[in-house]
C-alpha cells in the first residue's frame, strides 16, 4: 500500500468535502440521521463515521504511479 495505512487528515478533508456537495445538490443520505443534524457538512461526517461511503481513495506517486484503495480499507483505524 502506497502511503499510511489509515485516511490522511487531507484524504478526509476532501472526502467529507466531495459528499457534503453531492448530499446539498440532492444526493440521498445513507444513513439515519440524530434529531438536528442537517447541515450538509454534518451530514457526510456521519457518513463518513459509520462507514457507508462507497468511495476510492487514489494515491499517487511522483513517478506517476497509482494505486486505488477502497475507503472501508483505511477506515479500519478511526
């Protein structure tokens, strides 16, 4: 595995960014929500902690390697 074998906290930032704009642009949410969370922000952290994203972690190389790391993979250490 290229990198840490956990999400970075910039992995993350992006993450919760990219979901956060597809649940304001209508996207469904995935998950059962607390009274009072609905800021679309909140909404992906949640998301994000319960593990039920299906996103693809890319990690790269200088050398222009890759490699695709599914997200559950790197959320083994939250």
């Amino acid at each position: 595995m290229i990198g840490p074998p956990k999400l970075t906290r910039f992995e993350r930032a992006r993450i919760v960014g990219a979901r956060a704009l597809q649940v304001s642009l209508g996207a469904p949410i995935l998950v059962q929500l607390a009274i009072g969370v609905n800021d679309a922000i909140d909404i992906a952290i949640v998301e994000l902690n319960e593990r039920v994203l299906p996103m693809t972690v890319r990690r790269s190389l200088p050398d222009g390697t890759f490699q695709d790391i599914p997200l559950v993979d790197l959320l083994g250490s939250l």
